[in-house]
C-alpha cells in the first residue's frame, strides 16, 4: 500500500494545485522590489524636474526677456540648450525601465507601472507650471522685463518641452492597464518606443515650426 502523503501529493499534482516554490528567499525578493521602487521613485522625481524645467531637454527655445534682430524669429532670440541628447534619451530610458518590475505574475500586476506614469505626469506639470510662473515672477522683480504681456512664450514652451512624456505616460497606463497581462518586456519597451517617436516628430517640427511660433508675437 502506498503512504497516504504520497497518494495525497499525487491527487494534488493530478488537480494542478501543487505549488513550486522559489530558491530565492521572501526576504531577499521584498528587498529588491523595495531597493527597484525607491530608485525608481528618485529617477521618476529626477527626470521631471529636468524636463519640468525644460532647461535639461536638448531644444532651442525662446527667453522671454532678450530682443532679436532675426527675422525668422520676429521678436525674441532663441538659444539653444546645455542639455546633451546622450545623457537625456539614457535618462528616460532607464527610468521607464524601472518603472516595470520584471515579473510575469503578480496580484498587483502593472499597479507599479500605472502608478509611476501618475506620477511622472503630475509631477512634470508641477516643475513645469513652477517654471513659468518663476519666471514671470523673476522678470517682474529683477528685470529685464519681459518683451510681451504674461512672458510669452514661457507658459506654452514649457508645456511644449515635456510633450513626448505626455504620450508616453499615456503609453505606460494602457500598458499598466488594458495590456497589464502582456509579457513584461512588452510592457516595457513599448512606452519606450512611444517617447522616442515622440521625440523624433518633437524634434522635425521644433526648429522649422514650433520655434519660429514662440519667438514671434503673441496672437
């Protein structure tokens, strides 16, 4: 006859509720996804203020307060940015990378993702907002004046700057969402692949169009 634990096992393994257990330890496995989202956390925080500011993103753009002879430009001077395109698109990268932990199940499957894209979205507004109206600010107290009433264009260059993160952290909740079963890698490399086409239409259309429209007078 055969034991009764062994039989047991067997009727559990026929009805495919046996379970498979892991060589890692629970402990080491919480403290990596621990370590993965606090560094994620720090780059999300990171990578909006650069782009918030827009002072980081590799684009010409406009300042409100220098007058400009050129007659492509109309009425101000566009200068062009410190920021280096090699350190940026490595920046965003890494950081939507992090933003999926590289599991195929999970009870909170994408909640990490969904959430980091919330996040990345509010936080770039806020940096964003907080430029302009520093800037504003800074014009009116220590001069030089602004060239136009409000400062343009700094309220609408700095919406324009950070708009490839826009469609990325749409991106990243359809993945964290409708797509949330899909292989990690997926789940990954697609919003990735939304911001830097993003970035490539952003980049064909500032110079040639975009610029132009900011340095010129407001309608």
């Amino acid at each position: 006859m055969r034991p009764v634990a062994e039989a047991t096992n067997d009727s559990a393994w026929e009805k495919g509720s046996h379970r498979t257990y892991s060589p890692v330890p629970g402990w080491f496995w919480n403290l990596f996804k621990a370590v993965w989202g606090i560094i994620a956390f720090g780059l999300l925080t990171n990578l909006a203020w650069r782009i918030g500011y827009g002072q980081h993103v590799p684009l010409n753009i406009v300042s409100p307060r220098v007058e400009s002879s050129s007659e492509l430009t109309g009425g101000l001077l566009p200068y062009g940015s410190s920021g280096s395109w090699l350190i940026y698109l490595a920046l965003v990268t890494v950081t939507l990378c992090l933003t999926v932990l590289p599991v195929r199940t999970s009870t909170f499957l994408g909640v990490g993702q969904g959430l980091s894209a919330l996040y990345l979205a509010a936080t770039t507004y806020f940096f964003a907002s907080f430029q302009r109206d520093l800037a504003a600010y800074q014009s009116e107290v220590f001069g030089p004046e602004c060239l136009y009433e409000g400062c343009w264009p700094v309220g609408m260059q700095q919406y324009l700057l950070p708009a490839p993160i826009l469609f990325t952290t749409l991106a990243m909740l359809l993945m964290a969402t409708v797509f949330r079963h899909r292989h990690w890698v997926w789940r990954m490399l697609i919003p990735i692949a939304t911001f830097l086409f993003a970035t490539l239409v952003q980049v064909l259309a500032w110079d040639s169009l975009v610029l132009p429209w900011l340095a010129s007078p407001p309608s």
